[in-house]
C-alpha cells in the first residue's frame, strides 16, 4: 500500500535539506504525538546507518518498530526503512531544485505485509485509503508550508 504527496516550499533545495536533517525536531514532534522514540546508533552527523526503536499506539494496539535511514544523498534525497514484526515499510523524502528559491518536496510510504495478521491490518487500510491519503497529504502540505514559512522568517 503506498501512499504519496508533494508540495512545493518557497526556499532554496540546500536549506529545505538541512531542515529535514534536524532529526531532532521530528524525534520532538512524535514524541508530541505520543510515540516513544529511542535513537540507537553511535552517528553525529546525519547520514546512512541512523537508527531508532519507536513505540507507538496505533488503531488500539501498541506497535514497534525498527526505523533506519538507508540512502542519503544530499540535497537530493533520504530513503527510510521500516521494520516490525509484520510489516516492511520505506519511507522516501526527494528533493528537487524547481528554481533557486524553489523547492519541491515528494513523499512517499510504501508499506508490504509480511504475514497474515498484516495483511489484514493493510487491506483494513485499504478500505480507508481515500480519507488516509487525504490525512497524508493534508500533513504534509502543513509540513511544508510551516517549513517554508520558518525557512523564508530565518533569511
């Protein structure tokens, strides 16, 4: 199941990437949701081979899951994957120069089950796939406005 959404942000392609690398800032804001976030790898800086263990209540469950940024290829793109006991997911943010002070941002989900429980987990999405795209798209279009705002304020 794939969800998808892009957006374009009123700032240069190399200061909307620098934002996205405050990985801080999202450890903040799930936390803010109610997730517990644990980082679990030695790195200082940004880069392939970060990780965490994220603990979340989701549709009445509680759910884990492994998080590591696999690619990294800045300004360009960070690729994420996901791992829990049921599901595999990737998690792709892609950058492109549409103009110097003009960025545009992808988004894309892409969730796999594993095993029969998570297969029912996703095709129960499935039946909730417009409103959850709706959500997807309305979050990260206030992402990148909000971004775009802090980004054109800090100039």
């Amino acid at each position: 199941m794939k969800f998808s959404a892009q957006e374009d942000i009123s700032a240069p392609i190399e200061r909307v990437f620098a934002a996205l690398c405050e990985f801080e800032t999202f450890e903040r804001l799930a936390m803010r949701r109610g997730a517990e976030l644990q980082r679990v790898d030695p790195l200082i800086q940004p880069g392939v081979g970060m990780r965490w263990k994220v603990k979340y209540v989701a549709r009445g469950r509680k759910r884990t899951f492994d998080l590591e940024l696999i690619e990294f290829d800045p300004p360009k793109q960070m690729l994420f994957s996901a791992k829990s006991n049921g599901i595999d997911a990737t998690f792709t943010v892609d950058l492109l120069a549409l103009s110097r002070n003009r960025t545009r941002m992808a988004v894309a989900l892409d969730m796999k089950p594993l095993n029969l429980s998570a297969r029912l987990l996703i095709q129960s999405l499935k039946l909730a796939k417009s409103s959850l795209t709706k959500k997807f798209k309305d979050r990260v279009a206030d992402y990148a406005k909000n971004l775009g705002e802090r980004l054109q304020s800090t100039s």
